[in-house]
C-alpha cells in the first residue's frame, strides 16, 4: 500500500534528473556531472544513488535554504511562476521512501546534489523514461558540457555531450536525435543483460 507520508507527484526518476539538470543549465553551468548507479544495497534490495555536480552560479546559504521551500522562487528562472517545485517534491520523495538527501553550493563556484533510495520501495519512483531523459538531457540548448556515468551493479557505461556532437552532429535534427535515443537504448539493454 502506498504511503500517506504526504502527497506528491509520481515523477519518474528521468523526470526528477531532466529537472536537475535544466537547473544546472540554467545557473549558467559549463559543466555538468550525472552518476546514476543502482547498487546492492545492505539490505539484499537494490539503492539507486544519484550525484549531480555543477561548476553555475550556486547559491549562499539563505537562498539554499529556501529553494527547498515549494512557495519560493526568485522570480528571474521563471518569470511569472510563485511556486519552485523541482527541488521540494524530489527532497519530499527521498524522506517519503527512507533514503538520503544532501546538497550544497558556493556562491560562483557550483551546486552539487546526492540523493539515494531504495529502488524496491513502493514509493520510490519508477526507472521507466530512463533512457528519453538521458537523450533530452544532451538536446537542451546551451553551451555545456554534459558527463553522465551510468552503472549498474558491475557494468555501466559513459556519455559525454561533446564525444556525441562529434559523432551525431548538432543533436538538433530528428535524425541525430534518433540514433543518440538507439545509442543510449543499446547501453541500457546491455546492463541488463550483464
């Protein structure tokens, strides 16, 4: 039975990174570091942890207080919205399934953001998405940098926007789009099959 430790939006765990990272994006972030690992946990159940380092803009301590306030938005990111809900419904959702929350920032230097839960808990979001959130993650607009390490248990894989443009192009078209999504199926299906 779900929990009623609160109510709150069923992302998918690629719905919360595409957050994430659009955040870094938007702290004017050059470049960006995603470790997503699913890992044996010591309970014999699995725990996904999630790691996002930024070199944006950061945040003092006041407004790293705030941002995990859902009312709290400065107004600039999205002009015209009262609400930031990224940051609050994820810290919400770890607490709600027992895992683990922590983030920290410099002013000028970057944010970095580690959270971990069980991936067998009823609540826990579903993986489902993974794979069209990584291929979105690369096709934001912007001049960035994009490193993801993926890893599952023993295996895992690594991605980086520029080694993609290199190969695929502008990842604008549909066709460049197409075959990043087929790449990043690929290496999905062969952590599965290790």
């Amino acid at each position: 039975m779900p929990s009623t430790k609160g109510y709150r939006l069923h992302y998918t765990l690629g719905e919360y990174l595409l957050d994430l990272v659009q955040n870094s994006i938007e702290a004017d972030a050059q470049l960006i570091s995603l470790e997503i690992v699913e890992e044996q946990s010591t309970t014999g159940g699995t725990t996904i942890r999630v790691v996002l380092q930024d070199d944006g803009k950061g945040m003092d301590r006041d407004v790293l207080a705030r941002v995990l306030d859902p009312f709290y938005t400065d107004g600039v990111k999205h002009p015209g919205r009262s609400v930031g809900l990224g940051l609050p419904f994820l810290k919400q959702m770890v607490e709600s399934v027992d895992g683990t929350f922590h983030i920290e920032s410099v002013p000028a230097e970057g944010t970095r953001l580690e959270f971990s839960f069980p991936g067998g808990h009823v609540d826990a979001p579903p993986k489902d998405g993974i794979t069209d959130s990584l291929q979105r993650l690369f096709c934001f607009d912007g001049d960035y940098e994009l490193h993801v390490v993926r890893r599952r248990f023993d295996s895992g894989y690594i991605l980086q926007r520029s080694e993609l443009k290199d190969v695929l192009g502008d990842l604008e078209t549909v066709g460049s789009q197409s075959l990043l999504a087929e790449y990043i199926s690929s290496q999905e299906e062969s952590l599965d099959t290790q």
